[in-house]
C-alpha cells in the first residue's frame, strides 16, 4: 500500500539543512575535510553552573517522571532575566510559557491561533519556520520584503489596507535571523500602532536577544509601551547560553494569546525533563558575566571572518549582531550554485539564502561556528574558489 502525505504536507518543501546535511557526508567521503558553517548550532560549552546543575539533578530518580508544564521557579526565573536584562516586568503566572525550544512554539502557535485562509505577515527572507508554520494551520503567508534601502525593516506602510484588515499575525525578528540586521524602539512603536490599527497579534522572535556586537544592546518588543497588549515574544536559551541540545525556550507576553498556545500544548507534550529546567532556571538567574565574554567572542570571530573574506577578495556586510553573517554572493551564481558548489569543490559548507525566502535569492548565510583558525581557513578556501570560478 502507498501512503500519501497530506496537502499540507505536500505543500512545504524538504527542508534546507536536511539536503545539506546529505551534501556535507558525502563530500566528506570524497574526502573533504568539512569546515561547516552552514547550521547555526553552536560550538561553546553552555557555562558551568548549567552543566554542573545538569548533572547533579540527572542523578537523582526521582527527576524521570513526567513534568507535564514548567516546574515550580521557571517563569519566576524567566521574570527575573526579562527584568534584569530588558526592563520588562512580566507576571510569571498569565505571561509566560515554557516551551521545548522556541521553534517548537513557533510552529504550534499557528495551530492554536491561525484558522484555514487566515493571513499571517512573515518576514522575507525570514527564518523558515515562520512560513511552514502558517502553511501547517492552514493560513496563508503573505511575504514582507526585508530590503537594505529600509533597514532590513519590513514597510508596515506599504501593505494594502485590504490585506492587513484580512491578516492575524505580524511575525517579526530582530536580531534578524538570517537578515542579521536590528531594530529600534521607533520601528517596535510603529508595529504596535500597526497591530493596534488593524487588530492583530504581532509575534517577536528574540532569540538572538545577547549575541549583539560592538556594545550595543537589543531592545525587547515587549519593553515598548502597549507591546504586551498586542504582541508575544519567543526567546531561547539555545544561543544565549548554548543549550541548544536541551530544547527548551518559552514566550510571553499577551495572556490571551499564550492561553490559547498552552491549551494546544496540553495536547501535545508532556513537558521538558525535570533536570534541563533546573539548568535552565540556574542559567536564568545566574550572574551574567559569561554572556558579555560570549559575545566578545563571537565578535572576534566576526572579525576574523569579515576580515579574511576581503582579503581573499570578497566584501561582506559586517554583521551587527546573531552568530551570522547574511552575505551577498558574486555575480554568476544562484545562491544554492555557490553553496552547493563550494561544498564539493572546499568543504565549506554555508546555507543558501533562498531557503529563507524568495528575497534571500543572491545570499548565502554564514555562521560563526567555528574558532577564528577555521574561519580564516574557510575563507581562504572560498578565495580560491572564486579565483578559479573567475577565469
């Protein structure tokens, strides 16, 4: 018997990473020693406290039964971090939710609030998710261009008036992932007016809120006056302190939206391992001396790869924050022709940019997941690629 995946599953293309990931072994066994810069996983150890709460709990049995939610202390913990962090005082009991990472969240949230037909703004190009998920409910996502001329800012006062009455959700991510760009208290105002306007919930995904460069701070969504009335935020403790293995995140904001996610998720899950909430709440609260000395690292990594990529003769965009850079390719390639053949000619592996939408056409996404030696490697590697692509 044949078994037929659904329409909506017939809709969504086999993800990037899955067919990258096919690409990278099988260079690796035409012998290629394998500089991946393509998955943004990173490389450095969560910080000890984490690893050492981690260990201490998973001994002890009676932490291997179902938790069912959050235990006792996370949203508390969460509070505290929203509050030191971002100057956002959030009631733990009606304004935060714990998820299994944030990507989880964000492809349930669709589910729970999107219904077949329904309009969700996404940014283009945007993390892939953000489209799959709406395509998952059943809605219909509705591209905003992400274009260098406006900031990577999507133009709220271009969309139709027609459109925006039809539309429900507002997806918008700043530190940008895979557009590593950053937006301003002003620009959150205006999303807020914007939903306010047209009376729609507008969904930020923060989870690259502590990897910002050059001593600039991101602001939340949620500290802008009148955001926790019409919006949500997603954040992770994947990237902030590199547990991504761990899978667990949360969001917060508006009650009424998180309620409806929660009664989803009473459907699905039974909640995350008793141990990794532990680690999690001793991250949360923990003194944050380690973020700063992580973001200086990613920084000289930054450098290193910016800096080597010129002098191999290829000019980026110096990224302003995430563990990214969002690079425009030469002239002559399509963006997964440069990818894919990078990766059989070097072993340098980086994602193409049309995986995250129809405008990441011309781009490839670099990351920062390697220590500077290997990024100044990568980048010789990939100028002597192009030397020979240009004769």
């Amino acid at each position: 018997m044949e078994i037929q995946p659904s329409d909506r599953i017939r809709d969504l293309e086999t993800g990037i990473f899955s067919e990258l990931a096919r690409r990278k072994h099988a260079a690796k066994q035409a012998g290629r020693d394998i500089i991946d810069l393509s998955v943004g996983s990173p490389d450095l150890p969560p910080p000890p406290i984490v690893m050492e709460t981690l260990a201490r709990e998973a001994q002890d049995p009676r932490n291997y039964g179902y938790t069912l939610a959050a235990i006792p202390g996370f949203a508390e913990a969460v509070a505290h971090f929203y509050h030191t962090r971002y100057g956002v005082d959030l009631d733990p009991a009606r304004e935060v939710i714990q998820l299994m990472g944030s990507q989880d969240g964000l492809a349930h949230l669709a589910m729970a609030l999107i219904n077949p037909g329904d309009i969700v703004f996404v940014p283009d190009p945007g993390y892939p998710i953000y489209e799959a998920g709406v395509r998952i409910a059943g809605g219909v996502p509705y591209p905003l261009p992400l274009q260098a001329d406006h900031g990577f800012l999507p133009d709220l006062d271009a969309i139709p008036p027609d459109v925006a009455r039809r539309a429900r959700m507002l997806i918008l991510s700043y530190p940008g992932n895979p557009v590593t760009a950053l937006a301003d208290e002003a620009f959150f105002e205006r999303a807020v007016a914007f939903a306010r306007n047209y009376e729609l919930l507008v969904v930020h995904d923060f989870a690259y809120s502590e990897l910002v460069f050059d001593g600039v701070r991101a602001p939340s969504f949620l500290s802008v006056p009148g955001a926790k009335e019409v919006g949500i935020e997603f954040n992770s403790l994947s990237k902030t302190f590199n547990m991504a293995g761990c899978r667990i995140g949360y969001v917060c904001g508006h009650p009424g939206a998180l309620a409806a996610l929660m009664a989803l998720k009473s459907h699905i899950d039974y909640g995350v391992f008793a141990p990794i909430q532990r680690a999690a709440i001793a991250a949360l609260t923990a003194d944050p001396t380690p973020l700063t000395e992580q973001v200086h690292i990613y920084e000289r990594r930054r450098d290193a790869l910016v800096e080597a990529l010129d002098e191999a003769g290829w000019r980026i965009d110096r990224p302003q924050a995430t563990m990214f850079a969002w690079a425009r390719i030469p002239d002559g390639f399509t963006s997964r022709e440069f990818s894919f053949s990078l990766l059989e000619a070097t072993g340098v592996a980086v994602t193409p940019g049309d995986a995250f939408g129809q405008r990441g056409e011309g781009f490839v996404r670099i990351a920062l997941v390697q220590p500077e030696q290997r990024l100044r490697e990568a980048a010789r590697r990939i100028g002597d690629f192009l030397r020979h692509h240009a004769r």
